[in-house]
C-alpha cells in the first residue's frame, strides 16, 4: 500500500501520534499515582485509628478500680467452671448420628433431609425423609435402622410403602434414652 501524502504531512501526523501518546502516558502515571495516594492514606488512617482505639482500651483498664477488678475475675472464674461443667457432661452430636444414618442406607435410598428435635433432655427425635428407588429397598433400609440399638423407636406410615418405587417417604426414629450415640 503507497502511503500517497507529501513528506512533511506524514512528519506532522507521526509528531502529532507521539504527542498524544506522551499526553496518554502521562495521563495513566498521575492517575496511578494518585491512587497509590488515596490507598495509603487510606492505610495510615486505619492505622491511626486502631492504635487509637487499643489506646483507650489501656487506659480504661488501667482506670478500673481495683473493687471492679475484684468483681470482673470472679465473674470470669464463675464462667470457667460452667465451662467445666458443660465439658464433664457426654455431648450428643447430631451430626454423627445422621452420618451413621447415610452410612447405614442400602442402595436405592435417596436421603433429602434430616430433621433433629430435642423434645427434653432425655427425649430426642429425628425425622428422615427421603425417596425409595423400590418398596424392598425401603423395608430394607427400616429394618436396619430397627436393628440399631441407638433407636428406641422406628415409626414408619403405611403411606411409605404404598408405592412400589419412586416412593417418598417419612420416617420418625426415637433415640433410645439409656445409650447415647
């Protein structure tokens, strides 16, 4: 392609180029610099503001008397032993129970939901709900959990079996109450 303007027009056009590149360049540096400007003081005055902050915490602490302070432990050393308290008792975990549920499960039974409710403290109930592929994969799946020790109760509406696959179903358990999962 021949390039049809004099030589003079094309010094001129290729000075103009390198000028508003410049003016484009040194456009980009000052706004890059000004950002790096806002960043840091947005950095300094976090900053600030946290030393402040930790500041005044010291000095309020400093400021308590010592009636206060007398005070302020006793409360902590009374929340220490509650905490002891709570971690002598055995802990109940739903969670392990709804996994040793999901582990237990024979193929063809599609779990949707589990549902935990503790009715006193001696009394818990989870209710499952889910599809059976087939009514033999969901007679299956009730006499294991019946089986299991750690339910008092397996509670299953004749409604679940109705269907002979694709069936949904409902399913209450009772924890047994002498042994805890």
């Amino acid at each position: 392609m021949n390039n049809l303007l004099a030589f003079e027009d094309r010094q001129t056009i290729r000075r103009e180029y390198r000028r508003r590149r410049l003016l484009v360049g040194l456009s980009l540096a000052v706004a890059l610099i000004a950002s790096a400007v806002v960043l840091l003081a947005a950095i300094y005055g976090t900053a600030a503001i946290k030393l402040s902050v930790q500041g005044g915490i010291s000095a309020s602490g400093a400021s308590l008397e010592a009636e206060e302070q007398t005070s302020l432990k006793e409360s902590s050393d009374a929340v220490q032993r509650a905490l002891a308290a709570f971690k002598n008792l055995e802990e109940f975990e739903p969670s392990l129970l709804f996994k040793e549920i999901i582990d237990s499960k024979p193929e063809g039974i599609s779990l949707a939901s589990f549902s935990y409710t503790e009715v006193s403290s001696d009394q818990r109930v989870v209710v499952i709900e889910g599809i059976a592929a087939t009514r033999k994969s969901l007679i299956a799946f009730i006499d294991t959990l019946e089986a299991n020790p750690k339910f008092a109760s397996v509670v299953s509406p004749l409604s679940n079996v109705i269907k002979d696959v694709d069936a949904p179903f409902s399913i209450t358990l009772s924890l047994a109450k002498t042994k805890k999962p």
